[in-house]
C-alpha cells in the first residue's frame, strides 16, 4: 500500500507540474524527477500484484532514469554552473542507459545487478545532495538562502526516518514507512520551488497543514455517510486516509485537464467552471456598471441645489453686519464645499478607469512617489526608506493611475503616524506556478488597526478619521482590480500597517 501511495503522489505533482502554464526549468526537471519515481514504484507494486516480469523494465527503468535527472534538478534548482556541470549529467546519463541495455539481456536477472541498481541511484543522489548543501553554503544570507535550508533540513530529516526500514527487513515488527516519507518530501519540495514567495516555515507548514485538513474532512464524510445508509462495510481507516488524500490532491490537476478538453469541444461555454466565487465577482461587477451610469445624474441633481446654497450664503455673508451672522454663513459656506468634495471623490469612485496599459517598471513609479513624498512638507519628520529588488519583471500599468494609488496609502500612512514615523516601501517579484507577479509593501510605523477595521477599511464611506469621506482606499482597490491585481493590509494594534499589492507581470 505505501508503495502504492508514492507512486500515485509522484504521478500527480508530476502532472500537476507538466500542465501548469507558467512553468520554469526548476518545475520541469522536478516534474520529470517525479515521473520517473512514479515509474519506478508503479513498477514495484504491479510486479509484486501481478507477477509479470514486464513491470520489472518499469521498476528498474525509473530507477535509472533517476540519477540524471536529479543531477538536473539540482542545477536547476541551485542555478549553478559550478555546482554540478553539464559533463556530469551527461555521464551518468550514459551510464543509465548502458544499464538499462543490460536489461535485456540475462545479467538484469542476478542479484548483483539489482544491488547495484539500486545503489546506484541512492549514491548519485547523495552526491547532489552534497552539492546542494555546498551550494547552500557559499550564498548569501537571504530568505531564498532559508528557503533552500528547509530543503535541505527536510531531506535530512526524511532520510533519517527512512532508515527506520532496516528495522523491519531485520525481522523487527515495524512498518515500512519510507515511501511515505518520500511522498510528504515530494510535496514538500514542491511547496519549496511553486511558492517562492512563501519565506517563513510557518507559512509552507500552513499550506500541508491545509492538505490534512481537508484529507482529514473528507475522511470523516466517507465514514459519516456509511454510518448513514447502515451499510456494514469494514475499510481499512489507512486506505480511506489514503484515498482520500489523493483525491484532495488531485482534484485540482484534474479539473485544469477537463477544463482544457471541454474547452476545446465547446470553446463558449466556460460558466460551468465557474466556481460561487466567480459569480459573486460578476455581481459585484454588474453592480458598479449600474452604479457608474447612476452616479452622474445623483451628483448633478445634489450639486445644483448646493451651488445655489453657497451663492446664496456668500450673498448674504456680503450683506451681514453680525459677526454672528458671518461666522454662521460661514459654516454654510465650509460644509457645502466639504458636501461637493464628497460628491466629487463619489464621482471619482464610481467612474468608470479607463487604464492607458504601457510596460512600466515599478521600482521607477515607486521612486516617483517617493520623490513627491520627500518635497511634501508634512513628511519633514518623517524617516522615508526604500528596499527595491533590483531588476523586476516590467508590468503592463497605467502608472499615473498607480501613483494615485501608491500616494493615497502614504499620505493615509502619514497622517496615521501624525506626521513622525517611518513609512517604507518595498519591492518583490513574486514567482509560482500558477502566475507570475510583483510585489510591493508600504509600511508605516503608525498605531495599526484593529481586526475588525481591517476587514472594512475597502468598503465604500467607511472610515476612521473624525472628517473623513472614506473612499480614497475604495478607489484604490477599483484602481488595482482593474489592473487584474490584488491589494490587502496586514496589520495590528500598536505595530503599524502594511498594505500590499500584487500585480501581474507582461505576459501573465
């Protein structure tokens, strides 16, 4: 059965990872990586099920279709030229195809062959192993540095626990568990390599820890269900655990691959993948059509009877001897000029953003505010920082349109610090399978918000100042969505607020 679990988990990030439409050499070599183990176990467990001797070519052919493939991986996944050479790659593939010709004749039959087959590939991938560690060791202190060390930690720790299998061969009652082992390294490594942008532990461990979450789920649905109907059928728990584990983990592979298929018979029909979500999105969407074509009409029918309260208040205010009177028609006059800045950012919020896309760099637009920012006479006691990743993927943006944005959050930032703080910018780029992307941060060293203002802080008039309107952020948010990107705040009391916004770079 843990024979069976391995291969069924290679085969699927394998095609997970080959249909994948944004794929880099990293997620091709360790797709192939994972085919060729998939073909090496599937051949062991269909031997061992059905006793044809067919299946050995599939066991020993993975097997040897490993140490240069992982040799590949590595260079790949380290991008060095100097930890391991083309040359090497090259030699051991030579080698593993003169062993799988001895296939074929009657030496694959002797158990030195199959020793040595096996030994094989475990000393190739010791040797990479060592090379990545080098590797390790010669960058530079970074979070892709403590990326590559959780790599390295889990390997470790994964060949440690597989070597528990000794016990049992040694006639000690203990299960194999080193096919499992490698299954979770497999996820894990893919964790590693599809989301980059993960840096800390928690969050990789947060992404298994939703994997067992849902198996665990759908394990107890299957159960619930046969409770149900009274049906007396005694399973296994592990093969329940294990099915339902692949079939989480394959439904998304396989909804992409239906996908692609009905698509190609019926290219108009493309509802039916949609999930609630998405028609949640498009109501949201027929809602600001309508509210674009009635937010014209609102405002011309409120500014008109406004124009003529303010005319007829600075009429009066002209004629007036009352200081008492004066300051009173006054107030008329502020709050009906405050009324038309309203009704103006209302007008700016439902409007339709026609967006003028040009490739843009955004460590250029980001020094733009910054230098906006620095001549802004309410920033002189505060600490401006920039952290820009050199050399980002250009974006197809309206960049007057994200100034508008990026300027709105600093000087929301800055007003939230009273003008004395540290406000920061910081770039990304943000690369997985399923897009490519960049990042930027803006921080400030204000008080923070509470939960409960952050899950309203984009919703139209809400606000925390005392004369605020409260759609400046809902203008962003607009802006950024019609740029096919994302804008969140992360945040807490007494530890500022950091927004942060993903767009997609040319191309995605």
């Amino acid at each position: 059965m843990e024979t069976f679990i391995l291969a069924a988990v290679s085969l699927i990030i394998s095609v997970s990872l080959i249909i994948t439409r944004h794929k880099d050499a990293v997620m091709r070599a360790f797709a192939m990586v994972c085919l060729a183990l998939f073909l090496n176990r599937a051949g062991v467990f269909l031997f061992a099920t059905l006793q044809q001797s067919v299946w050995r070519v599939s066991e020993y052919g993975g097997l040897l279709a490993l140490p240069p493939l992982v040799l590949f991986f590595t260079r790949n996944l380290t991008r060095s030229r100097l930890v391991i050479r083309r040359r090497d790659i090259v030699l051991t593939g030579g080698f593993s195809v003169l062993m799988a010709a001895l296939l074929f004749t009657p030496v694959h039959e002797s158990s030195y062959f199959h020793f040595l087959t096996y030994l094989y590939p475990l000393l190739i991938t010791g040797g990479a192993f060592f090379s990545f560690l080098l590797f390790i060791y010669r960058k530079r202190p970074g979070a892709e540095k403590i990326r590559m060390m959780y790599l390295a930690i889990a390997c470790v720790v994964a060949a440690i626990l597989s070597c528990f299998d000794l016990f049992s061969y040694s006639g000690f009652p203990m299960p194999s568990l080193s096919n499992i082992i490698i299954a979770a390294l497999l996820y894990f490594i893919l964790l590693i390599i599809a989301y980059p942008h993960l840096t800390k532990l928690y969050e990789l461990l947060a992404k298994s820890l939703m994997i067992l979450i849902l198996t665990s789920s759908a394990t107890v649905i299957f159960y619930f269900v046969l409770g149900l109907l009274g049906e007396n059928i005694h399973l296994p728990f592990t093969h329940v655990l294990t099915s339902s584990f692949l079939i989480v983990i394959s439904v998304t592979p396989l909804k992409i691959i239906v996908k692609r298929i009905f698509s190609h018979f019926y290219p108009e029909s493309v509802d039916i993948f949609q999930s609630l979500y998405a028609f949640d999105e498009k109501l949201e969407r027929e809602k600001i059509l309508l509210l674009e074509e009635m937010a014209p009409v609102l405002a011309h029918e409120i500014r008109n009877p406004l124009g003529s309260i303010k005319g007829a208040a600075q009429y009066l205010s002209g004629d007036t001897h009352s200081d008492e009177h004066r300051k009173l028609l006054n107030v008329i006059i502020e709050e009906v000029n405050r009324l038309n800045r309203v009704v103006s950012q209302f007008l700016d919020y439902a409007k339709p953003y026609h967006t003028e896309p040009r490739p843009e760099e955004i460590n250029r637009i980001i020094q733009k505010v910054i230098s906006i920012m620095q001549a802004d006479a309410v920033t002189e006691k505060v600490t401006i920082q920039a952290d820009l990743e050199p050399d980002l993927s250009p974006i197809l943006a309206d960049s007057e349109q994200l100034i508008q944005v990026i300027l709105n959050i600093a000087h929301n930032a800055v007003e939230a610090m009273a003008g004395e703080g540290t406000l920061s910018f910081r770039t990304k780029q943000i690369d997985n399978a399923e897009e490519a992307s960049v990042g930027i941060y803006i921080r400030d060293s204000g008080p923070g918000m509470t939960r409960k203002d952050q899950k309203q802080i984009f919703k139209p008039f809400f606000t925390t100042k005392e004369r605020g309107v409260g759609l400046g952020l809902s203008i962003c948010q607009r802006i950024i969505k019609n740029h096919g990107g994302s804008i969140r705040v992360e945040s807490a009391p007494g530890k500022g607020t950091t927004f942060v916004i993903r767009l997609h770079t040319m191309g995605n």
